[in-house]
C-alpha cells in the first residue's frame, strides 16, 4: 500500500469529522472544533496535531476574495514546452513558483499544452505584462494559450471526504 493510502487506512470517524470541521472553517478553535465532533479538548488536540505531523493536514489558510483586493481577472494558461525532459520541466516550475500571480500549476496530459496555470491579476493590462514579461521569457516555452474566466461558478478548496468517511465506516463494520 502507498503511504499516502496507509495514512488514510489509519484515519477513524473522529479523524475524518475533524478534517471536514477544520476544511469548513480553518479558523476554529480547538476547543470548537472539539465540541462540533464530541471529543474532549485535549484528544481533539492530539488527534490535530497527528493529522498534522502525517502531512493529512499540510497548512491552515484563510482564503482572501480577490476582487476585493483589485485582483479581478483570473486566467487559466495552457503553455507548451519545447523539450519534455526533467530539467526542462524543474526549470519552468522553479521560475514560476517564483510569481506570486501564479495560484496553481499543473503539468498535465492530454492537451497539446504540457502546463496548466491559473494566473490572478488586477486586469489586463497587467495580464499583458506578465505575459509578455515573465511567462513567455521563460527558456522552453514556445506556445501560450489564454482562457479568462468569466464566472466561478464553483470555488472550493474542500476535498471531498465522503469517500474517506465511507471507507471508514465500511472498515468499522467489519469489526464488529
């Protein structure tokens, strides 16, 4: 089994109440938290920090509404690489981790793009010179395609937990 599979084998149903409490609302307390899944303050506290020391629970953030801070045009960028060789691709994902525009970055398949971006700036204007500036000056890239995003109309950074939660409950059944 994948460790990343045996993390998830170990996880029980307060593990799994934890994480969609804390996925709702990274902000609570431990002691909320703790209330909302019927444990006490302290095994609600160790549970958190194991879930964390396993990597299950990677960082705790607040999600911040980008057009309220002028950042109103999403892009999503489909990019093509020249050469599909490891250094090539470690050099174009090292520069554009550097680009605080850069919200994620997927190499993916079944495209003609080799990379997938999504890009958050104030506008045009500004897309225009990332572009121009920073993406297309990167050593490798030899096609750009550009989608804006006109609406979202489902935004979440919630994984879906049922699945997890499913398979707990199968596995404790059959320890009964």
């Amino acid at each position: 089994m994948p460790p990343d599979a045996e993390s998830a084998a170990m996880l029980d149903a307060f593990d799994v109440k934890i994480l969609t409490e804390i996925q709702a609302n990274a902000a609570l307390s431990n002691q909320e938290i703790a209330d909302r899944v019927g444990l006490s303050a302290s095994p609600c506290s160790r549970r958190i920090h194991q879930l964390e020391e396993a990597g299950i629970i990677s960082e705790r953030v607040a999600r911040l509404a980008p057009a309220k801070l002028g950042l109103e045009l999403s892009v999503i960028i489909h990019i093509r690489m020249d050469r599909h060789t490891p250094e090539r691709f470690a050099n174009f994902e090292a520069i554009v981790s550097g680009f605080p525009e850069v919200q994620e970055c997927y190499l993916i398949t079944g495209q003609e793009a080799d990379y997938q971006l999504k890009v958050v700036v104030p506008g045009m204007d500004e897309y225009q010179r990332f572009l121009l500036e920073k993406i297309t000056r990167i050593e490798g890239v030899i096609g750009v395609h550009s989608s804006f995003v006109l609406r979202k109309p489902i935004d979440t950074t919630r994984l879906p937990l049922t699945y997890l939660a499913k398979r707990v409950q199968r596995r404790g059944s059959r320890g009964s």
